[in-house]
C-alpha cells in the first residue's frame, strides 16, 4: 500500500494556512466573531468544525505515513 504522501503535504498546507489566517486576520475574526446579531453567533462553531475537519484530516495521514494504525479487533 502506498503511502497518502500527498494528502499529508496538502492537509498540511491547508492546515497551516488556516492558522496563518487567523494569525493574519485576529482583530477582523474577533470583531466578527463576538457580535451577537443575525447568525454571526454561529461563526466560531463553524470555525471550529472546519479547524477541527483539516486538522484531523492532517493527523491522520501523517500517522498513515509513519505507519501507526489501530489495533483491528479478533473475532
């Protein structure tokens, strides 16, 4: 089975780039995230679930790439 290099590099990237947007854009984000009116409440868990979905995407081929898998349970 080949290794999902690629995947990890781009996750990666796109993980890193994220967090370099919120670095970047912080007074704009925080001004938007804490207004209380329309849907704007919704901002920070929506920004938590796209964290959470490319940053584990990233965890999970960088451990297919070293090799560490879950133990399959017999039976």
């Amino acid at each position: 089975m080949r290794k999902p290099y690629l995947k990890l590099c781009v996750s990666g990237m796109a993980s890193c780039a994220l967090y370099i947007l919120l670095y970047v854009y912080e007074r704009e984000i925080m001004t938007a995230f804490t207004r209380t009116d329309g849907a704007y409440p919704l901002l920070p868990v929506i920004a938590a679930l796209v964290f959470s979905f490319v940053h584990g995407a990233f965890a999970a081929y960088f451990w297919d790439v070293l090799g560490i898998t879950a133990r399959r349970e017999r039976g």
